[in-house]
C-alpha cells in the first residue's frame, strides 16, 4: 500500500482551516472489500479513514501516557522471579473461571 498527504484548504464563509487529504493506492478488491463495508454502515470510505486515523493517535496519545506513567513509578520494579510468581496466579485465575464456565 503506497500513500502520500497533501494540505488542502477548503474556503467557505468561516475562517479556513487546513485540512489534510490521503491519497491511497489499494488494489481494486481491497478497495471495494472497503467500500463494501463503508456502505454496509452508511459511512463513506473517507469517513472510516478518518475514524481509524483518529483512533491510531487517540492510542498512540493513550500508550506513551501509560509509558510516561510507568517511567515515572516511584515504586521498585518487580524481580523476574515475582513477575512469574504474579503471572502464575493470573493464569491459575483464568483457567479456573474457564473451568467454571
């Protein structure tokens, strides 16, 4: 998949805000698999870009403040052998919930 981004600016009464435009160039059945499912849920192929691009720097914003977070724990860092002994009783946990089920 090959794209570029270009700056438009869209002129109306109210002061011009810059807008980006995404070029993508997808093979035909990816493209209409896209549109497919666009129409699937009355959106536009545009519309579901904007809403993935938004979600990719809507987690990418949430993980560094949990990277950030975590730098700057104040509390010791778990030893290797208390990490395995926590994600062994988490595992425990689970399989028996699954086992209950």
């Amino acid at each position: 998949m090959w794209f570029y981004a270009v700056t438009q600016i869209i002129m109306t009464d109210a002061a011009p805000e810059p807008t980006q435009r995404l070029n993508v160039d997808l093979p035909k059945s990816q493209y209409f698999a896209l549109k497919s499912y666009a129409l699937h849920h009355e959106t536009t192929v545009s519309q579901l870009v904007r809403d993935s691009l938004r979600g990719i720097v809507e987690y990418d914003t949430w993980f560094k403040a949990k990277v950030q977070a975590a730098q700057t724990d104040p509390r010791p860092a778990l030893d290797a052998q208390e990490w395995d002994l926590i994600r062994a009783q988490k595992l425990a946990q689970r399989q028996a919930l699954a086992n209950k089920a």
